[in-house]
C-alpha cells in the first residue's frame, strides 16, 4: 500500500459507512473545481510577485544585469529564499547568454519553466512512496510541526480524507502537554469517524504512541496518524523526543513510521524555513505540508524550501475548508502562480 493508494476508494463489501456530515461530505474536487481553489488561494502571493516584477521591468526592454538584480531582490523579498533565488537568477543568466537577446516580455514564461524544473528536481531528488506494506500492517504517518502552523487541523482533514476514501483510520494524540490540542484533535476525529487514542494530560507521548499503533494493529486498521508536541524551547530535547516516540512505534511496527510530515506555516516567510531546519536536524523528515497560503502574499517560501531541503510537498493549505487541504501538483502549482489555465 503507497500513499497514494491510501486516498482511493476502498471496495470492500461490507466495510463500515463513512460518515458524511457537513465537515466531512465534498472531501475532493474535481479537477476544475481544484485548479480554481488553488488559483484563488495563491493570489495574494501572484499579485504581489507579479506587481514588483512589473515594477522592476517598468521600461526596459531587454534583460540586461540591472533587470536581473531587480529579479533577484523580488524573489528574495517574496520569500523564495537567497540560496534558491541565487540558483534561478544563474539559470536565467545562462539563458540570456546563450540566447543572446531576451525581451522583458519573455521573462514570466523564463521564469515560470526554471521555477517548475526546479520543483521538479527536488521532487524527483527524494525517495517515492511507493511503499509496499505487509498485508493487515497500517500505514504509520507522524506528523511533527511547531504550535499554531495547523498541525492538529491537518491531521483532522487528512483522517476526514481517508475516512471519505473508506479508510479505517486511528489518531494518536502524543501532544500531552496541551488540553487544546487534544480536545480539538477528538472533535476532528469525531467529525471524521476515526478512532483516537488519548492517555492524561502530562502523559509520556511515546506510551501514547504505543498505545495507539497495538490498538491499530488488533483493530485492523489502515492508518494511524500520530500528532506530537510543537515545542523547539531544547532542540536536543525535542530531537530526544521524538526519536523515543519512532522507536517504540518501531517495536509494534517494523519501519514505523513509514512518513514524517511537517507542517509549516506559509505566512511566516523565512520562519518557515527556520522551523524547517530545525526539524530536519532532529528527526528525518520525509515529507511536507504548508498550510495557510490563501491568507499571504508570502506562497514563495513553497519553491524555496522544497528546493533547499529536498523534501516533497505533499499538501498545501489554501483555504479553511477540508477540500482546501489539496494535494501538491507540482505543475498545478506554477500554473496558478503564472495565472496559466490547464490547455
């Protein structure tokens, strides 16, 4: 069983009915329907990208050095990062002297093609997964953010998601340290028709965790989605965490989990790459969900940081509802960005 195969419909007869109540009923688009949200929700970030770039071209013609460093600096002030704007402002160099001439009018489609091969190549950089589990054995998902991106949130979305898809899903609510967190966790388990387990307030996350993977095993579930404290006070801490939490899953589960998602705040701009690193030294990251880009002009920090750690992007969030958590396209995505409509 992959990841991808998680979200198609189960056809099992007899498999219990998913509930479809107003939080969980329309829990995917149709394909227009999902260009458009996606569209709509990274406007603030192409309007604000597009109206510097039309600033920094105002009244030139051709990309000359001067066009080029006015690129750079609205790249970087996009939150696109220096190290990924550096690599697309050499790219476009290399184009313009190997082209010899290169009008202004040119440059959103230069642009647009070397920011989509460069998300290209950090997807393709990265293990697929394409995992195939031991029949009966539940996909194992941690998902590791700091407080406040939507960590607890998308996991709710993602388990409405799956139960839509006919999934048997089971929620661990390893974040003992705060009462929030787990009471909104059991509402969007509730909502979604999934099956959490809790311990006390204060209660070691990894027993937690434990718990939650035997009880998913004897229940036969398909999924279990770990959610973990948001804390980066002691990095050494938090890395000593949640390599005690992957161990003991590991002792129910061989290879679990079998993916770490962390989640970021899109509207954070360089924090989000901040968290990113922080994350990725204490515990091995595998892929990435970045919520909150409908409420920022700041959606650059999606190419950069995709590009400076080499992750995938397996969500963005672009909207409150559960149908705006949608699957990272890649394509889509420059499309959106660019305003180029699906051909």
């Amino acid at each position: 069983m992959g990841f991808f195969d998680l979200f198609r419909k189960k056809q099992d007869k007899g498999s219990d009915p998913v509930p479809q109540g107003p939080e969980t009923a329309g829990t995917d688009l149709r394909p227009e329907q999902r260009r458009e949200e996606l569209t709509a929700g990274l406007e603030r970030t192409k309007s604000g990208l597009f109206s510097k770039l039309a600033r920094a071209v105002a009244g030139r013609s051709t990309v000359d050095a001067e066009v080029l460093d006015e690129l750079e600096e609205v790249l970087i002030t996009s939150d696109v990062g220096v190290e990924t704007t550096v690599k697309i402002i050499r790219r476009i160099e290399e184009r313009v002297a190997r082209d010899k001439y290169m009008s202004t009018a040119e440059l959103n489609g230069i642009l647009r093609e070397e920011i989509a091969a460069l998300l290209e190549e950090s997807d393709a950089s990265v293990q697929d997964f394409g995992l195939e589990l031991p029949e009966g054995t539940p996909y194992v998902l941690m998902v590791v953010g700091v407080n406040g991106v939507g960590k607890t949130t998308t996991i709710g979305k993602l388990a409405a998601k799956l139960t839509a898809a006919g999934r048997k899903v089971y929620i661990g609510a390893a974040d003992t340290f705060r009462a929030a967190a787990i009471d909104q966790l059991a509402v969007w388990a509730e909502r979604a028709g999934a099956t959490m387990i809790r311990q006390e307030m204060g209660s070691d996350p990894a027993s937690v965790a434990y718990d939650t993977l035997k009880s998913a095993v004897a229940n036969h579930a398909d999924v279990v989605l770990i959610d973990t404290a948001g804390r980066l006070h002691n990095k050494v801490g938090l890395m000593n965490e949640l390599t005690k939490i992957r161990n003991v899953m590991a002792k129910v589960i061989p290879g679990a989990p079998h993916e770490v998602m962390l989640v970021l705040d899109g509207s954070t701009g360089q924090n989000a790459f901040e968290q990113a690193r922080q994350f990725t030294q204490a515990t091995q990251v595998t892929s990435l969900t970045i919520t909150k880009l409908d409420g920022t002009a700041k959606g650059g920090v999606v190419i950069g940081i995709s590009d400076q750690f080499h992750i995938p992007v397996r969500y963005i969030g672009v909207g409150e509802r559960i149908d705006q958590l949608q699957m990272f396209d890649r394509r889509e995505f420059v499309d959106a960005l660019f305003g180029v409509g699906k051909k």
